[in-house]
C-alpha cells in the first residue's frame, strides 16, 4: 500500500516543474519564455508513529500536521499506580 496519512489521509501529489529563460519584464527584459515543463513529486511529511487505531496500538504512517493538530493518541505504556509495592 502506498504511503498515505491515515488520519488526514494525505499523499503524494503530482504537478510540473517549468524552466524558464530569459529576463522578467519588471527587471527591464521581454519577458520569461517556458523552455519546457517536466513532471514532478510533492510529497508530504510523513512519519512513522506508534499510535491507537480502533483500540489497538500501531505502527502507521501519519502525517507530521496530524501529530501537531492532536489528531494521533498515542498508546499510554505504562499504566499509572498500577504497580506501586508499598
């Protein structure tokens, strides 16, 4: 399976990369001409995270705006008081 957030459910989109020659107008030129386009990757931050998904812990690849927003729970390792010797 591809690499998608499965939060956000963001992925790699594709666009053109364009090269240009040439002197913009506002420097004083004629203006940029396109000499050819090429395809592209733009690809998303994403990050490996341990985290809960349908009351299970895994391993998931998750988007690093999905971390930030809260989105990801992640998995409580230790729970707490629950061996306390007294």
């Amino acid at each position: 399976m591809a690499k998608t957030c499965i939060f956000t459910g963001k992925k790699a989109v594709f666009g053109n990369r364009k090269k240009y020659r040439g002197k913009a107008k506002y420097l004083g030129g004629v203006g940029k001409k396109i000499l050819g386009t090429s395809r592209r990757k733009f690809k998303p931050n994403l990050q490996k995270v341990l985290c809960m998904v349908d009351g299970e812990a895994k391993r998931v690849w998750v988007s690093a705006s999905a971390i930030r927003s809260g989105l990801v729970v992640k998995p409580v390792k230790v729970q707490p008081f629950e061996k306390v010797n007294v």
